[in-house]
C-alpha cells in the first residue's frame, strides 16, 4: 500500500485504528516513537512522512506523551471524537495489562533479597537511559545558543535546585517563547 | 483514608499531565518532590524501583503514574492515575486538533515547538539526574548508570537491552559482594 494522495481517501475505521495502535502498544518495548511512526506511515500508510511530522510536530509543542497525543490527533481526524477515544484506549490497554503483570510479579518476589537488588540495579540502569537519550537528543536537535541556555536552565532549576516545577516552567516557557519568536523573526 | 489516597493521585497526575512537556521523562523530578518530599507516600529508594517497572513495560512513557497508582492504592489506583495524566493533555490535544485544522497556523506551532524542545530535553536530563540518585545503588550503581547512558548515547540498539544488561551486571557484583 503506497502512502500517497490516496491516504486520505481511504479514511480508516473504528477496527483498523485499533488494532493499529494496539499494536503500537504492544510492540512499543523500549519506547513506542520508532514503532509508532512505523506502523502509521510504512504497515498502515494512514500518513506520509511529511504528514506524520507535521503531526509530531504539533504533538511536541503540547504536553503528554508524544504517541499519546498521536493517538488522539489521528482519531479525531480520521473518526472524531469517538476515533480518539478508541485510539487512546487501544494505545494504553496492553501496555497496562503488561504493566499490572509486572508489577504483580514484583509483589511476589519483592521479599527476595535478589528481587529488591535487581530492582534496585534496574532503576540505576533506567535512569542512565534516560540520561543518554536525552544527551543524544541534545546534541542532535541542533539547538541555538539561546536553546542551550534555556535546557541549562530548565536542567538547573529542576535537576539541581530541585525547584517545584509549576513555577519554573511559569518562568522558562514565556522566555523560551519570546527567544524562539525573536529568532524565528530573524531567520 | 483510600478515597483520600484516589483522589490525591487525581489531583497530582492531573496537575502534572498539563506539565508534561514530552510526556512524563520530563516531569520525573516533579512526581518524586511530590511523592516522596510533598506527600511522603514512599522512599526515594521505591520512587526509583516504580520508575524502573514503569521504563520495563511497554507503551508510553505515562505509564509511570500508573505504576505508582498501583503501588497506592492497587487496581483502582491505577485506573485514576492513569486518566489523572492522560486525560487534561488529551482533552487539550483534541481541542489545539480541531483548532489547529481550522486556522492551520504553522507559525505558532513552530515557534512554540521551538521554545519547548530545549526546556523538554533539559527537563529529560534533570529527570534522569533524579532518578539516578533516588535510585540510591551506591558508587556501583551510579557506574552502571553511566554505562547505560554511555551506550544509549552511542548507539540505537533497543533501550531494553543495556537496561537488562545493567541489572544482570549489578545483581552480579552484588552477589560477589562489590556491592
């Protein structure tokens, strides 16, 4: 199926846009960007490229997670707002069953020795991922000087300072805004 | 006192959701002040052992308020925290959806994109920070948490894989005693 102009002529239904992001869910170990973008521009050609980064685009300038606005973005526009719905609830159903039989399975062994120090080698270990990825999305996203200071900044108040979030980012959003319109004017 | 803990996780997860620029990897620092300092609900140590089940399950990364929802208050407390942080950013992406359709203003999407990545990615390092002392793994740990960070940096393999490396290498040095 090639994912051109017909796209939006063949508008999926209720089914498709659930097992699709089912699917999403389920395959989304270690993160569901990559499998996301995947399953909707390559299996199910319901966007091109173009189109689904324009999406993502819009989806990273709103808070919540990336693939769940995704969700909910695609679903109104293919099947309103009940296409939402079933997208976000397709997207978030295996991931928490997977999630309870986790956590029931920690429950279980939790009075192990080996089970809290595997957990807690697991939680060092999770956190040096987040920390890579976001190093390598750093170094990556070709940020202005002014950028830089900004994630100094939002990394300095919340990560060292250890500051209460709402207020900080009441601080940093307005002058990221005025720096990104000022340097939008000027390219 | 479990109507109270239900609807506590609303409130915070709620409050927190609007906050989540980039979703939760951005807001780690603000679930553990209020979790552990805020409400004293548990140790850093726990905070630290949810995140890691949360980063193990597959899905969105939002998943950790309904990790910590479970560890509250069981399934029901799961059920909220999860539509405590899903639902106030999904109702606003529906509504900026339709609005943005309408008017199809690239400009403001693009210069508020612009403006909140860099906070995004500095939040995600904080998150990251947070979670790396909580984690409360000693001298060994913080070496498996730079490992892990190195790898992921470096190259695209699956984040599961050095994730379940970093665990089998600590439950080792800590069954030979280094730990």
């Amino acid at each position: 199926m090639s994912a051109s102009a017909s796209t939006s002529a063949l508008r999926p239904g209720l089914p498709a846009l659930f097992t699709g992001f089912l699917k999403i869910g389920l395959m989304g170990f270690g993160g569901v960007g990559p499998i996301a973008r995947h399953i909707i521009v390559a299996e199910r050609g319901w966007l091109d490229d173009r189109g689904y980064a324009e999406l993502m685009g819009i989806c990273q300038a709103l808070p919540g997670a990336n693939t769940v606005n995704v969700a909910v973005m695609l679903g109104d526009r293919f099947r309103g707002p009940i296409g939402a719905l079933t997208c976000l609830v397709a997207l978030m159903a295996m991931p928490l069953l997977v999630l309870v039989a986790i956590a029931n399975i920690y429950d279980a062994v939790s009075n192990h020795p080996l089970a809290q120090i595997a957990l807690t080698g697991a939680a060092a270990s999770a956190a040096g991922l987040i920390l890579g990825t976001a190093a390598r999305l750093l170094t990556r996203a070709g940020l202005a000087r002014w950028a830089w200071i900004m994630a100094a900044a939002a990394f300095l108040a919340v990560g060292i300072l250890r500051l209460p979030m709402l207020p900080a980012l009441l601080v940093l959003v307005p002058l990221g805004l005025v720096a990104a319109s000022l340097s939008a004017r000027r390219v | 006192m479990e109507r109270g803990v239900l609807g506590q996780l609303a409130i915070t997860f709620g409050a927190i959701s609007l906050m989540a620029i980039g979703g939760a990897n951005a807001v780690v620092p603000e679930i553990h002040r209020q979790l552990v300092d805020v409400l004293a609900w548990m140790d850093a140590p726990t905070f630290a052992r949810l995140f890691a089940i949360a980063q193990a399950a597959p899905g969105p990364n939002v998943m950790l308020a309904s990790v910590v929802g479970w560890h509250m208050a069981g399934t029901t407390g799961l059920l909220v925290a999860t539509l405590a942080i899903l639902l106030p950013s999904s109702v606003l992406t529906f509504v900026c959806s339709r609005g943005l359709q309408r008017y199809r203003d690239n400009r403001i999407v693009r210069i508020v994109t612009l403006a909140l990545v860099p906070i995004a990615l500095g939040l995600m390092l904080a998150s990251g920070l947070v979670a790396a002392i909580a984690a409360d793994a000693g001298v060994f740990g913080y070496a498996v948490t730079a490992a892990t960070a190195i790898v992921t940096y470096r190259s695209k393999v699956n984040p599961l894989v050095p994730m379940a490396a970093g665990t089998v290498v600590y439950a080792t040095a800590w069954a030979l005693g280094f730990v």
